[in-house]
C-alpha cells in the first residue's frame, strides 16, 4: 500500500517528535513523507538551533493519507494558527489516520477533532487535554478510529511502529524496528512519572519550561 504523510512544522516544534516518526516511516518503500508549513522554507525546533525545511505548503497538501502533528514549546500559541488548524480540519476528512506527538494533540484539539474521543499527550498536561474536549488516557498510544495519539516525545516512534503494522504487516514494522535498530536500554528506569524517583518530576518541569523561556 502506498501512502503519503504529511508532518507540519511550526516555529518552535520539538524536534524527536517530527524526526522520530519520519525516521520510521520515511524507511517504507512507496511510502512519501513530506514536512509542510504554511509557506515551504526553513522552520526552527523549540531549542532554536535545529532547522527543518517544509518543501511543501498545506496548499499543496490537501489530502495526505496520513498526518503527523508534532508538539513543541510553542504548541499552545500555535493553536491560534488559523492556517495550521485550518489545514488539519480540512486534510482529516480525507485522511486514513491523523494523529499527533506529545502536545501535538492540543493542535488536534484546536482543530476540533478530539471532541469525545480517548487520547493522550505529555504526562505533565494530560489532564489540561480534557479542556478540548477530549477524555485523556494515560497510555503510550491511544487509537480512537481515525484519530491516534502518543505520549510524551519519544513515544512518536512507538506510535509510527504501530500505524506501520496495521497499514501493512507485523512483519514489516518489526523490520523496520530492526533496521533503525530500536532496542530500548534506558539506563534509568524514570522516564515515567510513576516510575520516577520522588522530586524528579518538578526537576524536569523546570527543564521544560526552560525550553520554553528560551523561544
């Protein structure tokens, strides 16, 4: 099956969550996966030293099969961006699936897709979801039909693995997976805040929010 993603970037967009998917889907063969913006041109990640070119503009990109919305330190001013929430409104009719990456749901939210339906973001503002509408789930990926959502950052590549083997085989993803060698090892068991020592959640707050003041 031959299908064409679509990522939208905005200024300040966390990186992990546009390239962690991309790196997955991007290795299908016949698959295209184009980064688009209002305009096509350069759009710099929310640490400000990383730059992604969008070759495509929504204009050009009425229709892809599948949307991946990234989150980022700017996700709640981007939220306003009528062009963006326009565009996702518009492309989710025509989509097979539109999902998102840690805040990114918030920009589903902002486009009205997330009324009623089950899904998640960063553990740090899961409950604030339920303010567009939508009923958090604390999970790593969460399908609600067309509409599927991970969690914080890294979780986009186990949510790209999963769209893989449903689009196509467990076979295929599981090759993929292989390929790109994702083999998770961490060195600490605290990448969840249930799993995390005592104290560290406010420590990586205070780094979130540092990449925050930094746009």
């Amino acid at each position: 099956m031959i299908l064409h993603v679509a990522i939208p970037l905005y200024s300040g967009f966390t990186a992990l969550d546009a390239v962690g998917p991309y790196t997955v889907l991007a290795f299908v063969p016949d698959w295209t996966v184009t980064f688009v913006a209002n305009e096509p041109g350069p759009v710099t990640d929310d640490q400000g030293t990383l730059t992604l070119a969008a070759t495509a503009s929504y204009t050009d990109t009425p229709s892809p099969d599948v949307i991946v919305v990234p989150g980022g330190a700017s996700t709640f001013t981007a939220m306003t961006d009528r062009a963006l929430t326009g565009w996702l409104a518009s492309a989710h009719e025509h989509a097979r699936w539109t999902t998102s990456v840690c805040t990114g749901s918030f920009l589903l939210g902002a486009a009205g897709l997330l009324t009623g339906r089950r899904a998640t973001t960063h553990w740090a503002l899961l409950e604030k979801l339920a303010e567009t509408g939508a009923e958090p789930v604390r999970e790593r990926v969460v399908h609600d039909g067309q509409i599927v959502t991970a969690a914080g950052v890294s979780a986009g590549i186990d949510m790209a693995l999963t769209l893989l083997a449903q689009a196509t085989d467990d076979a295929t993803a599981q090759a993929v997976q292989l390929a790109i060698e994702y083999d998770p090892q961490p060195p600490f068991e605290s990448g969840s805040p249930q799993a995390a020592p005592a104290g560290l959640a406010a420590q990586a707050m205070s780094l979130i929010s540092a990449v925050g003041r930094s746009r």
